[in-house]
C-alpha cells in the first residue's frame, strides 16, 4: 500500500498574511530530506500558497500515522522559529494546541490523505492532483467536486462504464467539535441530497470520495478542519487542502479543473469575513490582491509503484487561465463595489473576526423598545 499525505499550516508570513519566507520553505525541504534518508518518506514536495506551506509526503504507513504527523509538525515548528527569528506576522499561527499526541488533525494544520494499493492491475500508473487554496475555508472545494462527480455537464466522463456507477461521498458537519460528524451519500442517486448539504459551504464539506465500482478505491481526500471549530475563535482561515486521484476510473485532470473556470464565490477573504471570487494561480503565489482575493493553485503529479514523484505539473500556470483570473477579479470588483453590506460580508455567525461581533454587541446594548400606544393609532373615519 502506498499513502499520498498533504499536511498544510500557516506558520507566518512576509509583511502580512502573504506568503512564507524563502528560508522558512528551505527549512522544510531540509528536513523532509533528512526523513527520506532515514528511509520514513519515499519522496516528498514543499510548496506554498499564500501564507500556507503544503508538505506533501508519499509513504507507506497508511493514514493518520503518528510519525508522519509528528514529522509534519516538527516541520510546523522548525518554520515556526524562523518566522519568529524573521519578525514574521502571525508566527506559528495554525499551530493551536501544545505538541499533538500523534495526529495534527485537531490541533490546526490541514491534513488531507490517501492510501491505496499501487499494484491493482486497473491502475498500472498512478497520477493525482494536489489543491492548495489560501484565503477559504474546505467548503471551497464543494462546488467544485460536487460539479465533475456527480455531473456530466462538467465531467462527460460520467457516462464512461468505469464512472458510470458513481461515487461514494463522506461529508463531514464542520461545525461539530470533537468526533467526526459523517455521513455517506451515494451518487448519482442521492446527488440532490448532496447539494442540499453541500450549498452551506461554511458548515458541511467534502471529507472523502471514494469509487463505488471499484470498492476500495478512494478518489479524493480534503483537509475539513475549521480552526474556529478548534479554537472556539478566530486564528486565520482554514486554507484547505485537497487530493485528487485522476485518469482510469476516476476523472481525468481536464475534467477536474473544469469547475474553476466559475471563479466561485467563496467564504473567507479578508480577516476570513468576506466572499470574494476564488481565483487559480500558479503554485508559490503569494496573496497580495484587495481583501485577499482567494487563490487555489493545483500541482499534477505521478508516483511509481515504489514511491517515487515525478515533477509536477503546475496547473494553473498557464494562459488557459488568464481570461478566469480576469473573470475573478472583475467579479471581486462587483463584490468590492458593495464594501460591506448584503453577501459583501459572511452573515455575523460565520464572521471569523470576533472583535466584529463584539461591535455589534456594544450597540446591541443600546438598542431600546419603544412600546406602541392605543392614543397613537387614530383610525381614519
Ligand atoms: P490566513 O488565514 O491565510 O492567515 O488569513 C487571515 C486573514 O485574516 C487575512 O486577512
Ligand atoms: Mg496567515
Ligand atoms: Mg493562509
């Protein structure tokens, strides 16, 4: 068995909720290095999206694995410090609780995994995709998966023998602490119950997809921590993380990025209390658009039966995209236009800058109730 990880954190950025530093990112490849001599990982990747580092990691310990975790937050923490020597902003802020007991899920990173067996004679050769996004939370990517797996009109795929007897899905109520809160949907039957979840992007996400033909095969895997769900407040965005497994019995990646040519509305953005368009970049963009235009970025890689990594493919670099970045930032500049008020803004439950909601309670405190009387009402003869 193999297992794809991606572990991705905020542990600080270059003059604001940017990027991380050059040293920060070295740091974490040498340290990945340092496992793959010891023989832990089979081969690794570091990138950034905005402020979040993306480890990703190919190993056969299967998911959750106390190890792998701890490697990833060892890595956190290591970047963490020079964020701190570097008078970085908001140092080590996904890290939310003291060291974990094994497992980073709960305690602020976003982990998103996959194990499967590589030598399956349907899948000779083994290709995914990795979504980072920054400036979102995991419901960013409902639309999108929502879209290519359960409709043709993105993914004509659908309609292959292989496909055609649809998909498992896991979504997860984001919003309950403590166990997972789960529940499995079959699609094509049930995609309308899917969408009745999944339209709340800010409480129900995608944790899982896995084929229904082929029982043991898990498509897709993404990060469904809330950090406000964590840390009862707010510590930054969720910035989630996705894989994709592609081709075969799966989509392929063309079909996959099909939905982010909407450059969907998304929750999150500026101080995470926004919606604003989600836009594709390349990989290792850092965020510098009018309230955090959020990004998602998409790497496509191979891995051999042994564990090895091709290079990847950067996906959203390329002018196949320039007219949607175009198309996201006039959308953003509609939504702009309107400042704060209707849909500009989350609804106060969702907005992650607790300070606004203490506003509004200093004048909730103001508020009088003028009672109506029986003199003011003069009934016309
Ligand atoms: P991050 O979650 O990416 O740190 O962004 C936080 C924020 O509030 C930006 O305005
Ligand atoms: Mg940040
Ligand atoms: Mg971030």
């Amino acid at each position: 068995m193999l297992t794809i990880s991606t572990i991705k954190a905020d542990v600080g950025g270059v003059g604001g909720h940017t990027r991380p530093s050059t040293r920060m990112v070295q740091a974490a490849r040498d340290e990945l290095r340092q496992a793959l001599d010891r023989g832990l990982i089979l081969d690794y990747d570091v990138t950034y999206t905005g402020d979040d580092i993306c480890l990703l990691m190919v190993h056969r310990h299967g998911n959750d694995n106390a190890e792998i975790h701890e490697l990833a937050w060892s890595v956190f923490k290591s970047a963490t410090e020079i964020a701190q020597d570097e008078g970085l902003y908001g140092a080590g802020q996904d890290l939310l609780k003291d060291a974990p007991s094994g497992n980073v899920r709960g305690a602020g990173p976003g982990a998103a995994e996959i194990t499967f067996d590589e030598t399956v004679k349907e899948r000779r050769a083994e290709s995914f995709m990795v979504f980072t996004a920054d400036k979102c939370g995991p419901g960013a990517f409902n639309f999108p998966l929502w879209a290519v797996f359960t409709s043709p009109l993105f993914c004509a795929g659908l309609m292959l023998p292989q496909l055609k007897a649809g998909f498992r899905f896991v979504a997860i109520d984001m919003e309950h602490a403590g166990g997972d809160r789960i529940i499995e949907l079959n699609t094509p039957e049930q995609h309308i119950d899917l969408a009745i979840l999944l339209r709340d992007e800010n409480r129900f996400g995608i944790k899982a997809i896995h084929s229904r033909r082929y029982k043991d095969q898990q498509v897709v895997a993404v990060s469904t921590d809330r950090l406000h769900t964590i840390a009862g407040e707010y510590k930054g965005k969720d910035d989630p993380v996705a894989i994709v497994r592609t081709q075969n019995m799966f989509p392929a990646p063309e079909e996959i990025v099909s939905p982010y040519f909407t450059a969907h509305y998304v929750a999150g953005d500026a101080r995470g209390s926004h919606h604003m368009p989600l836009m594709p970049a390349p990989i290792n963009t850092a965020i510098t658009g009018a309230y955090c235009l959020p990004i998602v970025a998409c790497q496509a890689y191979s891995v051999t039966h042994d564990g090895r990594l091709s290079e990847a493919v950067d996906v959203f670099d390329n002018p196949a995209w320039d007219s949607t970045r175009l198309k996201a930032q006039q959308k953003a500049d509609e939504m702009r236009r309107q400042g704060f008020v209707g849909p500009a803004m989350l609804p106060i439950q969702e907005l992650e800058y607790s300070a606004f909601r203490t506003s509004l309670e200093e004048l909730e405190k103001k508020f009088k109730i003028v009672e109506k009387t029986e003199a003011a009402f003069q009934p016309a003869d």
